[in-house]
C-alpha cells in the first residue's frame, strides 16, 4: 500500500503546498480522499488520471476539501470511456454538493457536447451518502466509516481502507475522539490534518484563534496514534503552513508522545506501508 500526499495545505492560500488530498494505491485499489485546491495537478505529478481512480471518499464538506471536486469530475468525464461512472463517497449532503457542482457547469457541459460528435454523455457521478459503520468495496479495497468529531462541522467522517492484510485510517479534520480511536486500532498507517496550537496562538486573529477547538494538534495526533497502536504517523494540513526547514521541530512534538515512525513533508510526500 502507497499513500501519498498529494497536497498538504491548509484553507490559507500557498504557493508551494496544494489543499488537503491523500491518495491510497494498492494492488487492486486507486483512492482519491478530499479534493482540495490544486488536486489534479499533484494526482497527475504522482502518476494517475482521473479515469484510473476507483473512487473519491470525502471526509467532509468544509470547502478546502472539496474545491477542486469540480475539476475531477470533469477531467474524468472528459477523459474516461463512454458513461464510465466515478465514484463518491461522503458524509450526507454530498450528494447535494455534488448536484450543485453539476448545476454550476451546465454551460460547460453543453458547450463541450455541442462541440464533440462523439461526446454523446454527461458527466457520470455515482454519489454514495455514507454513517459510521458502514463497510464498502472500492476495487481490491474495503473501506470502514468512522465517526470523527470536527463540530459544529457535522457530519464529518473518517475512512479506513484496508487491503491484502495492510490498512491506513484516513482522518481528517477533527479533534481526537472515540470514532477515531476506534479505527485506527491495529492500523498500518494513520494520516492525519494537523495544526501547531503554539504557534496558532500567537497570531491575533479571531479567526484563526477559532479554529483551535476543532482540529488536532501534533502532538494529539501522536497521541492518537500511540493509544492505538499504529504503525506510522502521517501528518498532513499543516496550519500554518510548515516552512523548509521546521520538519524536524515538527517531528519532534510528534515524537515525545509516537515512538514509531513519523512521516511529514512537502505535496508529493509518500509513504509505504
């Protein structure tokens, strides 16, 4: 299994970090999870095409997860074999979302079938409301729901994916909570969105002070993955953004509490588990 971080950035806007998206590879599985800004620039970068995903999963609805949802839905229909569906799974109101993004291209989607002789479909989106609880197949994959506390952001879900005896949990935004331990108990790899509440602190804006009650620190991550026994430790989302250079100060918060291995870093970070 390959997990790469295919944008490690934050709702701030970075020139060298695209939005939140991890992308999970296995033998027989090709996972997309969340769709922030840049996304298909950095999935391209690692090798893949949007008709060779088996599905997205998106964690929640926050818009730096989803705003470039819009552009993989319409490089796979343009792209892939006649009516060749793709598939989304996500918390409820995906499928609203995913409805409005349609709504938004219309005169996209017109201007491109009037235009090609041989275009004869619209863009074909299977969306798949998912709870805690609920198991699914994508390819060779199985992937659990979780519940993950991000309030007053509800609902939000974390997803494991599991595959040929390995599996990562992919967590989200959110704070430390019983959902989440629950599915990273025995994982190979857990990736999680994190932020440095000390320096958080430090800025004096309200609203960047607010976000501090509903996102994991480093060192909860560490926390997390250490109460649980996971294997490695993935940190991505990194507010503010970390800067070349601070990877191992980074590294050494998560460390005082995870004594198993620690992976952080630039867009393009991947890890195999």
């Amino acid at each position: 299994m390959k997990v790469t971080l295919l944008g490690t950035g934050s709702p701030l806007p970075d020139p060298r970090r695209a939005g939140p998206s991890t992308l999970v590879r296995t033998d027989g599985a090709c996972i997309l999870v969340d769709c922030g800004r840049g996304v298909l620039m950095r999935l391209t970068a690692a090798g893949v095409l949007p008709p060779m995903l088996h599905a997205v999963l998106v964690t929640h609805l926050h818009s730096d997860h989803i705003t470039d949802l819009n552009d993989v839905i319409t490089s796979h229909w343009i792209m892939a074999p006649q009516g060749f569906p793709l598939r989304v799974y996500g918390p409820p109101r995906t499928a609203e979302v995913v409805a409005a993004i349609l709504a938004s291209l219309a005169p996209d989607l017109q201007y491109r079938l009037d235009h090609h002789a041989d275009l004869t479909w619209t863009p074909n989106v299977e969306v798949t409301e998912v709870s805690p609880g609920d198991v699914f197949t994508v390819g060779s994959a199985t992937v659990t729901v979780g519940a993950t506390d991000h309030r007053p952001v509800e609902p939000t879900v974390a997803f494991r994916v599991d595959d040929s005896g390995t599996s990562v949990v992919l967590g989200g935004d959110g704070v430390p909570c019983a959902g989440l331990d629950a599915l990273c108990a025995g994982a190979n790899g857990y990736v999680q969105t994190v932020i440095r509440d000390d320096l958080v602190r430090m800025v004096p804006n309200a609203r960047l002070q607010d976000i501090l009650d509903y996102h994991s620190t480093v060192e909860q991550a560490a926390q997390t993955a250490a109460r649980n026994g996971v294997g490695t430790l993935v940190l991505t989302h990194y507010v503010p953004s970390m800067q070349p250079g601070q990877e191992d100060e980074w590294r050494a918060r998560a460390a005082a509490h995870f004594s198993g291995p620690i992976v952080l870093g630039d867009d393009l970070t991947a890890v195999e588990l």
